[in-house]
C-alpha cells in the first residue's frame, strides 16, 4: 500500500516540475489536470486498515471532477479567447526555472525532516510533497508574467495544500473538505472569467504591463 | 570465473547490439532492414582496409580511436553482468567508470581538433557542453542506487538489485532508471540527442568527430561505440532487472535478453521521435539529472 501512495506522490511531484519547465501553455494546463487526477486516489490510499470509507470515495470522486476536469476546463476556455498559447519570456527562464525547482524540492526536504508527522499518520513522502507543491506554487505564482500561469501555481499551491491536509488530517470531516474545494472553485471561476475579458478587452494578459489602472489613454 | 562470462559476453555481443537497433527501425519504416550481424561484417570490412592520415593532423590524431577503445575494454571489465559481480570491483569504482568515459570522450574530442576542421570543432564542442550534463544526472543517478544498497562499487550495486530492493525502493529505482536511461541515449548519441543516420555535417554532434577517420581506426572507434552501448546499457539494465533472485544461468539469460530488449526500445524510441532542437538538449539533460536528484532525496529520506 504504501509503495502505491509514494509512487502517487512522486508523480505529483514531477508533474509539478514540468510545469517548471514547460514553455507551452498547452503542455502546462495538461500537467495541472494530470495532477488533480493524481490527487484523487490520495484519499482512498491513506485510507488505510480502516478500508475505503463513503467520505473517501467522495472525495476522491470531488477532486476528479473538480481539479482533474473543472479546473483545466476553464483555464482552457480563458485562454481560447486569446490568442495567448505559449508564456512569453518568464521572468526566469525555463532551465532556470527547473533549477529553481531543484532548490525547492532541497528545501521541502529538508524542513519536512524537521517537523515529525503524528504517529500513524501518513508516509514519509506526504510532508516532502506537500512542501514542495506549495513552494513550487508560490514560485510560478511570483516569476511568471502571464495572468494564466499564475492562476495555474496559484492551482499547484492548492494541490500542495490538499496534499498536507488528506496526508496528515485524514479525519477531518467531509464537509471541510468539500466546502474547500468549493471555494477553490469559486476562486478558480472568477479568475477564469477576469482573464477571459482581460485577453478580450487588452489582447494580453501580461500582469507585468498592468501597472496602471485607468479608464483613458495614456498621454 | 562467471565474472569473466559476462566480459566475455560484451567484448563479442556488442557489436549485435546495433544490428538490433537497426533492424527495429528497418521493421518500423516497413522496411527489410540489414542483417543483424552487419556491424560484425562492416567490422571485417574495415579491419581489411589501410588508413589515410592527413598532414595536418599529428599522433594526436592516431591516438583517438586507441585511447577510447582501451578506456571502453576496461569500463566493461568494470560493469557487472548478469547478477555477478565483475571481474574488476573495488569501492567508489563508478567514479572511475564515469572518468574512463571522460577519459574517452576526451580523447575522440582531440583527435578531432586535430584535424582542423571547423566541422569536427563544432562537434565536439557539443559533445563536451552535453558530456558535461549527462554527467552529474549520472553520477547523481548511480550514488542513489549507492545509498538504497549499500554497496560502493558498481559490482555490489548492481548485482545486490531482487526483488526486494524493488519493492522496497521502488519509486527511487524507478526515476534513476528514466534518468539513466536519458544518460545511455545521450552518451551513445543516439535519438532524441544525435540522430547516428544524420548526413549533415551542421547538425552532427558523435559522427562528425570521426568524420576523418578511416580503415582500421574506424573500425576500432565503431567497436568501442558498440562497447559503450553494451557497457551503459548493462548499467540501466542491471537496475531495472532484479537478476539476483534468479539462478546464475538464467540470470545471464535474462541479462542477455534485457540487452536486447533496451536495444528494441531504443529503436521503437528512435522511428517515433524526432531528434530535439538543439536547444532544447540541455533541458532534457537537465530533467535527468533532476530526476536523479529526486530519486536520491527520496532515498535519503
């Protein structure tokens, strides 16, 4: 059992480092619905002796159609109103980047050898994970330009979180969770919408040029 | 004693290995392809043949395919085969392993400058930048297997690989064999990193460091390409293969049939990929070698 939940979270883990790496818009909203379906069995797995509960499989149901369909959905849709289809000179470059990632795994790795799971819970590997999605999340979140791809570490940021919550509180009560995902959801929504209009109304949607806001041309 | 079986088996077999990998092409392009022991005969062939050396060039020159080939003879002697350990093992030797393919790779690169020509320059120019990535995913890739085995030399490394070590480690194994596997298709410069067919000097990286060279020292650089295949492929082969928890006959059997099926992949790999941009080469290097990384935080943890 507990190979099959490490083996899951390496995946996770190098979905999150091609998103590093990928200079495609394409290939970077496949690796976020890759990892939202990557996610869903997490719950099931950690579920353990105690044996598959309703609350597991809801979950895991929940993320798939959620994270792995909904998500990508809509990012897909954003820019499909643009003529955007790849990220345009990051504020670090790809390589950089992957190294970056590299650094960032060495950190996750290394605070989670500091902060000792409770007994019984989880496997080695959940804490590591977890870290390392969030740092990378935070990380695209602040080198990339493009309103999308923000959106998208702003995405494996909320996987990471995920990560933490089914691996170290697995019995947190359903409701949490689902009204989480909601939320997620509503957020994921209204940012699909913004940078739909943004690509429409400005035909870009580089957050680098949008220092000013006003209603009329610049003198 | 059977140390001796699995060096012998290289020294005579490798040159099959491209025959392999030509023949699944040939299958995938619909055509008949050459005869699997083609290598052996363009080996005859060019064994018969004298050599031209230019003016230009100096011992520098003659001494390429002799180094490489001596550095290749005693990186097999070093690579374990079949589940037994190899004739020659002492601690930390994967070190001297990577170094003997520097040691070769080195080599070529000289008697390619040698020449003069601005061709053979820019080859192995490339060679070196892509030498030098390959080689930390490598390295990396082999202290992880180090660490989940506990064992220095490549022969307690890879020999001490069952069942077990698999189903205990089996997502670090497994990334260190994509990762090795990367390394193997970089060194022996073979698709997505060289195309070997390619005739256009301009985009040539391994073939146009040999582009002068002729008769016997050809054919000497194409055996020891052969042994570099056999030697590296053996390395991903004893990771992936837990040959331990089989008998000594059929685990050499089994080695053997591992060889052959890197070698189809490799095909299959090569009539479905394009080669990269050359650009993008180092990303690819780079994703092994953190791939490697990974597999080995994984297994410090």
């Amino acid at each position: 059992m507990n190979s099959w939940i490490d083996a899951d979270l390496v995946l996770i883990t190098l979905t999150s480092l091609v998103l590093l790496g990928a200079s495609r818009l394409g290939t970077t909203i496949r690796m976020v619905a890759l990892q939202g379906v990557l996610l869903s069995p997490l719950p099931l797995l950690l579920a353990g002796d105690a044996g598959i509960t309703l609350r597991a499989a809801g979950l895991a149901v929940a993320t798939v159609l959620i994270k792995g369909i909904g998500f990508p959905w809509l990012m897909d849709r954003a820019v499909r109103g643009g003529s955007l289809r790849r990220e345009l000179d990051p504020r670090l470059g790809y390589n950089a980047s992957l190294l970056a990632g590299v650094l960032l795994l060495a950190v996750a790795f290394l605070l989670s050898s500091r902060l000792p799971l409770p007994p019984g819970e989880g496997t080695p590997l959940v804490l590591p994970a977890a870290l390392f999605n969030i740092l990378a999340g935070m990380f695209v979140i602040a080198s990339r330009r493009q309103a999308i791809t923000q959106v998208l570490g702003y995405l494996v940021l909320e996987n990471g979180i995920y990560v933490f919550g089914v691996g170290i509180a697995s019995h947190q009560p359903l409701l949490v969770e689902l009204g989480i995902l909601l939320d997620v959801f509503a957020a994921v929504f209204v940012m699909g919408i913004v940078i739909f209009h943004m690509g429409r109304e400005l035909d870009h949607i580089d957050t680098g040029r949008m220092t000013l806001l006003n209603d009329w041309e610049k003198e | 004693m059977s140390g001796y079986a699995g060096l012998l088996a290289a020294l005579v077999l490798a040159p099959l290995l491209p025959g392999v990998i030509n023949r699944t092409k040939s299958f995938f392009a619909g055509r008949r392809g050459p005869p699997l022991l083609q290598p052996y005969f363009d080996l005859a062939k060019l064994l018969r043949k004298g050599a031209v050396y230019s003016t230009t060039t100096t011992w520098l020159f003659r001494a390429g395919p002799v180094v490489g080939l001596a550095a290749m003879l005693v990186a097999a002697a070093l690579a374990p085969f079949g589940g037994v350990s190899a004739p020659l093992a002492f601690a930390g030797d994967f070190l001297f392993f990577a170094g003997l393919l520097g040691v070769a790779r080195f080599a070529t690169m000289l008697a390619a400058l040698d020449t003069g020509s601005s061709f053979e320059g820019m080859g192995a120019s490339r060679e070196a930048q892509f030498a030098a990535l390959a080689e930390p995913a490598f390295l990396l890739g082999l202290t992880a297997v180090a660490w989940k085995t506990g064992g220095l030399s490549l022969s307690g490394m890879l020999g001490t690989t069952s069942f077990a070590t698999w189903s205990g480690a089996a997502a670090p194994l497994a990334l260190v064999c994509v990762s090795l596997l990367v390394v193997f298709l970089a060194e022996n410069a073979r698709i997505p990193v060289d195309d070997p067919n390619t005739h256009l000097e301009l985009t040539m990286i391994h073939e146009v460091m040999v582009l002068d060279h002729g008769g016997p020292d050809l054919a000497l650089i194409q055996y020891a390409a052969a042994l570099k295949l056999w030697v590296l492929g053996s390395l991903v082969v004893g990771i992936a293969l837990p040959v331990r928890s089989l008998a000594h006959g059929w685990a050499f059997a089994a080695s053997v049939a591992g060889m052959l099926a890197l070698c189809v992949v490799v095909g299959v790999v090569e009539s479905c990929l394009a080669r990269l941009r050359l650009t993008r080469v180092p990303q690819l290097l780079l994703g092994a070698g953190v791939l490697s990384l990974l597999a080995l935080f994984i297994g410090l943890k």
